[in-house]
C-alpha cells in the first residue's frame, strides 16, 4: 500500500471467554489489513473453547495449555 497503514507483528488477544466463535473470528478478520507480512497473533481462550478459526492469510500454528487456559499461535501467510 502507500506506507501510511500500520502494520503490526504482534497481536495479543485476550477476549471475555463468553465471546463466541464468531466474534473471535469479525476479530481476526478485521486484524489482517493491519498485520505485516510475517505478523504473529497470540490468542488465550478457554481451554473449553474451540481453536480460533483463521481467515484465509492466517494459520493456527500451536497451541499450548496451561490449566484452563489455552494460548493459540497464529502467523500470518500469504
């Protein structure tokens, strides 16, 4: 683009655990214009909760429990 967008290479993202699939994913979506090329995301959810569901440009590259708490990795690709 013109170099003016921000372009980000680390998100962390701690939504309430009552936020939906589908509210994590508008999230997601809605970063990807604003991440550089090789950006990571680091989403915490309930371990309950499924894995975040990426939009295309985003891969789930691991994921890690810690007690009830599940850290998601995600890394931008083209």
């Amino acid at each position: 683009g013109g170099g003016d967008a921000p372009a980000w290479d680390l998100v962390f993202i701690d939504p309430p655990y009552d936020v939906g699939e589908a509210g994590l994913a508008g999230v997601l979506e809605a970063l990807m214009p604003l991440l550089a090329a090789d950006a990571t995301v680091v989403v915490e959810r309930s371990t309950r909760s499924a894995a975040p569901t990426p939009p295309t440009g985003l891969e789930l590259e691991r994921t890690r429990n810690y007690g009830e708490t599940a850290v998601h990795w995600l890394r931008r690709v083209d």
